[in-house]
C-alpha cells in the first residue's frame, strides 16, 4: 500500500490521521484569531521492518511525528503614571 492518505488512516487504526486533523484546526484557528502565519510540519520516518530469505523488503514501519508552531495574540501594553 502505498497511497499516503490510506495509510495514514490506516496508521493505529485511524488514530494518527485524527490527531493530524486535530491538531491542523487548532493552527487554522489560532491563525484566524490573530491574523499572523503559523507552521504545521508532519515528518514520517519509513524503515524495513520484515526482510525475507531472498533480501527482498517484505514489510516496512512507519512513525511520525509532528511540530506546530502556532501563532500567539500580541500582549497589550501597560501605562502607568
């Protein structure tokens, strides 16, 4: 199987592509509540896993990992006098 959105829903039974998913609405809305850019980087690491007599690849592992850097409100100023 190589079709990535298959696989990711496949990955522990379709809890991954649920966290994605969770974890891209909160960028999105921290970017519509203060205007400002953010970053979501999803990275997989793709390793043999089974390798059969003939040294052929039979199986491979996947894990992931994720990185958000979501933007923040500015902080108001403070007057005193």
């Amino acid at each position: 199987m190589t079709d990535l959105i298959h696989v990711l829903m496949d990955m522990r039974s379709g809890a991954v592509a649920s966290e994605l998913s969770k974890e891209f609405s909160e960028l999105v809305d921290a970017v519509l509540a203060t205007g400002k850019g953010g970053k979501f980087t999803v990275e997989l690491e793709i390793a043999p896993s089974k390798v059969s007599m003939a040294d052929g690849i039979l199986e491979v592992k996947l894990a992931h990992k994720t990185t958000m850097k979501k933007p923040k409100q500015d902080v108001g100023e403070s007057h005193f006098f």
